[in-house]
C-alpha cells in the first residue's frame, strides 16, 4: 500500500521509549532507495526537551540516526511542527497543559493531523487543551486520532489500536491508518473502549515480563544457563502466541498440549494452585480503571 503523500515530514513531540519506537520502525519500514518507496522521501523530527534525551534517541536507532533532525527547545518544536504534516504527541499525559500554553505551537498545529499517543486521553480533551480562544469552529482548527502503537513498533510488529471517531477527516484516517500499518497491524474500536484495550494490552506486557522472568530464574536454578534460559522463554512465548494469533483459542491449545501425565497439564495444575488466573483478571481490571482515572 502506497502512501496517500509523496513527501511525508513527521514531528514526534517527546520522544521517549514509544517515539523512538515508532521513529525506529518506521525508518526501517522506508528505506532510501527500496523499490516500494524510491519516490517517496520521508522526513522526521524528534522533539525532545534536552540535547541528552536526542543522544539517547541516535543511539537506539544506530545506523539510521542521521536520518533524523533534532529538536531540543520548545521554540525549536515549534519550527518542526511548521514544517510537519503530521505531529506525534508522545509527552506524557500530564504534560499536555504546558505544551498547550505555548500559543506559537498551538498555531503551527492547526490544519494538520495530530496523532494523540497518550493513554487515557481522548481525542476531545487533546482539542480542549490545543483549542485557541477565537469564533473558528473547533473541527476545522485540529484533525485530532487517538492512537495506542505497542513497544513491537521498532521490531515491524506493533498491535496498534485506532480509535474510531469524527474528529478527522477521510484524508487524515487514511493517511494514520498507512503510518501506523508500515510498523505491524491495525485495529479499529470504538473511544470509549480504548482505556480497557490499553490497559489490557499493558496487563499483557506486565505477564510477560514477570513470566519470562520467573521462568529464566528458575530455569538458570535448575542448572540452565541464563542466556539460554531467556532466549527458551521468549521464544515459547512467542510461538505461543502464534497460534493464538492464528485462530486457536486458549482452550483448544491447552487441549493440544496437555497429553495424559504430561509436563504442560502439570505446570497448568501448578499455576491454577497458586491462584495465578484471578491474580492476572485482578491486575487487568485494577489497570482499567487505573487507565480511567489517569486524566
């Protein structure tokens, strides 16, 4: 799928894990030169608050890094939200007022598309903070998407979830929707239910993390090495979640894995013991409403 633009110039403001995630991938996705994209010329800002912050970023995207230009003041945010089509707000939530103070800013963002990553924020607070006191009517100031991209972006494999709404129009959502398909899959849900997807899909992150490790720490106790043990785990995981992915409920894998006296049923009948079901649908409705309440 081609872009719907020619040129493309994209201002990530505050680019921390997530928008370097997304810058990564998406520098990976539109190579120079690559047959999909030989005139297509791609142009990224990373806006961040201090000259160290971009050092971190060059550094996570190597090779790729003078693909970049770099913002390191608000007033320099400014410039390279003037020459963007789309901005990337990437700052956290409670940052959302200070960048909304700066009127220069506010200004460079009207008529563009503004692609809101901050969890449990909607599109209509996002143009609440950026709307200017004058008659305009608040549709034709800001084309405002609520977006949840997943850490997997830097890897060609984020889960991104779009919410779906009016406040943007036909040529912004295709244009989102191209982006954010250069860097994994696409799924569209309705607003009001993308704090429960969010916070679902964090629980997720969280159960990974904690079994991974568990699973290497024991491993490496039981004479594996860690390395090993690490590379078993996330791997198991991923093929795991294939099959899920695949159409496989969780219900026929664990049928298909559960042979008469085998390791698989045990281990299940060991986790249920340590009440490891109600503990995970405790943490996932403590994150929802967590995420409700985060703005």
């Amino acid at each position: 799928m081609d872009c719907p633009q020619e040129r493309l110039s994209i201002a990530v403001l505050g680019s921390g894990f997530m928008g370097t995630a997304i810058i990564k991938g998406l520098l990976t996705s539109v190579r120079p030169g690559h047959k999909n994209s030989e005139d297509f010329k791609l142009q990224i800002h990373a806006c961040v608050r201090f000259k160290e912050s971009f050092e971190r970023v060059q550094k996570v995207l190597g090779d790729e890094a003078y693909r970049i230009q770099s913002a390191t003041s608000l007033h320099a945010w400014s410039s390279a939200v003037d020459k963007a089509d789309v901005i990337m707000l990437g700052i956290p939530p409670a940052e959302l007022r200070s960048i909304s103070e700066n009127m220069p800013l506010c200004k460079s963002l009207r008529g563009k598309l503004v692609i809101s990553l901050l969890a449990g924020t909607t599109c209509e607070q996002v143009i609440d903070a950026f709307v200017l006191n004058e008659e305009t009517n608040r549709a034709e100031q800001f084309h405002v998407i609520h977006v949840i991209p997943s850490i997997g972006a830097q890897n060609l494999d984020s889960v991104t979830m779009i919410a779906e709404t009016d406040h943007a129009g036909d040529d912004e959502k295709a244009l989102c929707d191209w982006i954010f398909r250069q860097i994994g899959s696409v799924h569209y849900l309705p607003e009001e239910l993308m704090n429960e997807a969010t916070a679902a899909h964090a629980t997720c992150n969280a159960l990974m993390m904690i079994a991974v490790d568990a699973v290497t720490d024991a491993a490496v106790a039981e004479g594996i090495p860690r390395s090993l043990a690490l590379a078993l785990s996330a791997q198991s995981l991923k093929s795991a979640a294939g099959l899920l992915d695949q159409g496989m409920t969780p219900e026929s894998l664990k049928e298909s894995m559960s042979v008469a006296k085998g390791i698989t049923i045990n281990a299940v009948l060991d986790l249920e013991k340590g009440q490891t079901r109600s503990a995970i649908s405790d943490a996932t409705r403590n994150a929802i409403r967590y995420t409700r309440n985060m703005t």
